[in-house]
C-alpha cells in the first residue's frame, strides 16, 4: 500500500470534493500499482520512496540498467492504467 507520506495536499487547505478526488486518484494509482509485476511494483514503490539506485538495486539484486529499463516501463503502463481509471 501506498504511505501516507505520498499524500501531499493539505486536507485544511482543500474541500471535501478536492479531498474525495485526490482519495481517488491514490486508489486508483494503487490499484493500477497491483497491476505491475512484482519487480516493477519494488522499483517503482523504491524510488518513490526516495530510495537510490544503488541501495535499490542491492536490495533487488538487478544491475542500474535493468533497474531503470523497468522504471521506464512501470511509468508507461501506469500512466495508461491510471489514464484509464484503473482499469
């Protein structure tokens, strides 16, 4: 699941439509998140972390190269899937 530290509007700052929307759009980025394979999801679920490269890629056991081939993928199938509502 997403963290909570990935929220970044400000629930004082907005509305209940501003806040239902935004709730929306994690929904569907994680729903379209379970859709990745497993190590595309631990790439892309690293760097938005704020992990490097280089602790990430020790930790999955990849070189940088293949790291960032499933980054460059993982950003294409989720922009789809979340252009398309998750689905």
């Amino acid at each position: 699941e997403l963290s909570e530290k990935f929220d970044v509007s400000d629930h004082r700052a907005v509305g209940p439509d501003t806040l239902a929307v935004e709730q929306e759009r994690m929904q569907t980025l994680e729903s379209c998140l379970n859709k990745l394979s497993e190590s595309m999801a631990q790439v892309v679920r690293g760097r938005l972390s704020g992990e490097s490269y280089e602790l990430l890629c020790e930790r999955l056991a990849i070189d940088n190269a293949r790291a960032q081939k499933l980054l460059f993928t993982a950003k294409q199938l989720l922009q789809t899937c979340v252009e398309g509502g998750g689905k």
